[in-house]
C-alpha cells in the first residue's frame, strides 16, 4: 500500500477512537493492511456505531471549508497518547493536518459519499472511492457501489424547513402555567406555548423540572418542523403502532432523517430521553441544514467538563459542536450529566434555541 494511503486510514483510525469504541486498537494495529483492516472493523460494527461514525464526518464532509475545521479540530479528538502512536508510525500531528489536505482534492460529492458510504457500512465502495483518487485513476464508481447494509441507519434526507412567511399574521395563544415563574426555561416556554408547539400537563401546570419520554421529544420536533410522513412503507419498530397518538411524529421523523431507533427494531417511545439523545437529535437536524458550522463559537469545550467521559461514542461529535456552539449548557459549571433525563424546561430551551436558529 502507498505511504499516502496508509496515512489516509490512520487519520480515520485516529478519529474513529474519538467517535467509536475499539478504535484505540484500530490505531494501534495499522500497518500496510490498513485498509483491508478499516474495511473488516467497519463491517463488524453495529449499525448505530457504524451510523455516528459516518454522521461524525459528513459533518466536515457538507461543509465548503470542512477539511480546514477537521484540521483544525484534530486537538480536541486526539490524545497524547494518540500522539505518540503517531509518532511510533513515523508521523507528527503536523503530517497528519498537512495529509487532510488531500481530501481538498476530492470533490465535495464524493466527501459526502464517503462519509454516506461509511455510514452504510458499503466497504467494496469505499475502497473503490479512496483507490480512485489516491491511485490517481478517478472513475467512475457507480457500478461498484455494492449492497449497504441494513439497519437503523444509512443515508438522511433533507429536513423539511420551516414555513415561511406570515410572521406578522401569526396567532399566539394563551398561556396559564402558573408554576414557571421561577423556571430558567421560562422565555422558551411561553413562546413555544403561544405557537402550539409545546404543551402543559394541564391548563395551568407545564411541570418545567418533570422529565419527558422520547415520543415526547420528537413530538416537539415535528411541531416545530411541521414534518409530514415521506414513506408509504412501515417503520422498523416493533414498538411503535399506528394507534398509537404519537405514530405520526415519529413516522415523520423517521421519514426525514432525523431519528434512528434504540435497536434495529425499536424505538423504546416511553422511555425517557436523556440530554445526549436530545442534542444528537438536534444536531443532526442543525447538520442536514448545513448549519453547523455558521453558528458563533462560544469559546467552550467539551474538554472543560470532567465529565466528558461519559458521553456515549455515537453522541461524542455531536456534543463537541452543541457545546462549542452553546446549544448544550452544563447541568453545573463543571459537569455536562450526559446520561441524565431531560427535563421539560431543558427541552423547551433547546428546541427554542433550534428555533431561533431555524429563523435566522
């Protein structure tokens, strides 16, 4: 295998012990079957690790300066120690940013494709893209892009934006929660109330500290979005009926792109959702707009929680931006409580800021 190629799959080695489990050893075991063992590691993985993986760098991959901002972000993905595995192949981190340059050479479509593809776990593609452009024989590929694997995962579709216009002939409802008043959320909340998109327990009681199931939450979203369902055919989740009141929700949202399930056949609606789930959530959709990277740097970091530990693989990306860009605030000036349950009042706020976002 050329040197160059064999740098090119220790990039991805390196960034897939950020976003991934086992990609510690990835790292540790490249040598010239570097590509054939990216390739077996890749096919081996779950679908919804495989699908974090492949969201994790079609974020960089959508944007026009994104191998610029992956150069950039390389500090905050790799280690000492990863450093120094560096150093034992030969290469500096300096090497390896100079390397990502490469990837300037690709068109943007073809970035994309490479992130899609390894989302989808479509290794005889993936092979065949990375060979033909660092062999210097680009071709056409359309004919060996092979079977992706199924799941819960692969491609997303654009999300549906919001409506437009008749900003100035929206009608705002009436709203009589009597217990916000001392609730953070208490802006979001009389805003998304007054616009129908979220609702109290009762008339007077909206509960900001009570925590809401996953059905809840993307019920929020397909409010907010005002998403309709895209496919005739049924979801994967067993889980999930049509009778049930928030089948619509979920189906829209799966739809377009903006939720997998907890397994590949479940959805677990009634189970809570956590502050990691709510945020991957909406960074995806953040990310499938092409927004990620116009919003304003905050100056934080996910390195300033000594908690950053325990946030999950598939969730690691998308936690950096949310804190970077201020869509995530710590549950303390030092902890991030990833796995913590949402609350009603957190959720509010952040489907406000979306929304703010959204309407730029």
């Amino acid at each position: 295998m050329k040197k160059n190629i064999l740098l090119f799959m220790l990039i991805f080695g390196l960034l897939f012990t950020y976003v991934l489990p086992g990609g510690e050893a990835f790292a540790e075991d490249l040598n010239e079957g570097a590509l054939e063992l990216f390739l077996s590691k890749l096919s081996d993985m779950e679908d919804g690790d495989r699908q974090a993986a492949g969201e994790a760098l079609k974020i960089y991959m959508e944007d026009d300066e994104g191998v610029s901002k992956l150069k950039r972000d390389l500090s905050t993905f790799i280690s000492d120690s990863q450093e120094e595995q560096l150093k034992d192949h030969g290469y500096s981190l300096n090497d390896v940013k100079s390397e990502l340059d490469r990837l300037n050479k690709w068109s943007k479509e073809d970035r994309v494709k490479l992130a899609d593809y390894i989302g989808e776990g479509n290794t005889s593609a993936i092979k065949s893209l990375i060979y033909s452009y660092e062999e210097g024989d680009k071709s056409d590929i359309s004919n060996n892009e092979g079977n992706p694997s199924e799941g819960n995962g692969g491609s997303t579709a654009p999300v549906v934006p919001l409506a437009e216009g008749k900003k100035d002939e929206e009608k705002l409802l009436e709203v009589y929660f009597k217990d916000i008043g001392n609730s953070k959320g208490k802006d979001a909340i009389v805003f998304l109330a007054q616009r129908g998109i979220i609702t109290g327990r009762t008339k007077e009681t909206f509960d900001p500290s009570g925590e809401l199931t996953r059905a809840e939450f993307v019920t929020l979203i397909q409010r907010l979005l005002k998403l309709e369902p895209k496919a005739k055919n049924a979801m994967p989740f067993k889980d999930i009926k049509e009778g049930d009141w928030f089948y619509n929700a979920v189906k829209s949202a799966y739809d377009n792109g903006i939720i997998t399930g907890t397994g590949p056949d479940s959805f677990s609606p009634k189970n809570r959702v956590t502050r990691e789930q709510m945020i991957t959530i909406v960074m995806r959709i953040l990310n499938d707009k092409g927004l990620t990277f116009t919003l304003k740097d905050t100056g934080k970091s996910l390195d300033d929680f000594k908690d950053k530990g325990e946030v999950s693989p598939w969730a690691a990306l998308h936690m950096v931006y949310a804190v970077k860009y201020g869509i995530v605030e710590g549950k303390t000036e030092d902890t991030l409580n990833p796995k913590d349950f949402a609350t009603r009042e957190e959720a509010a706020v952040t489907i406000k800021r979306l929304f703010d976002i959204l309407n730029k």
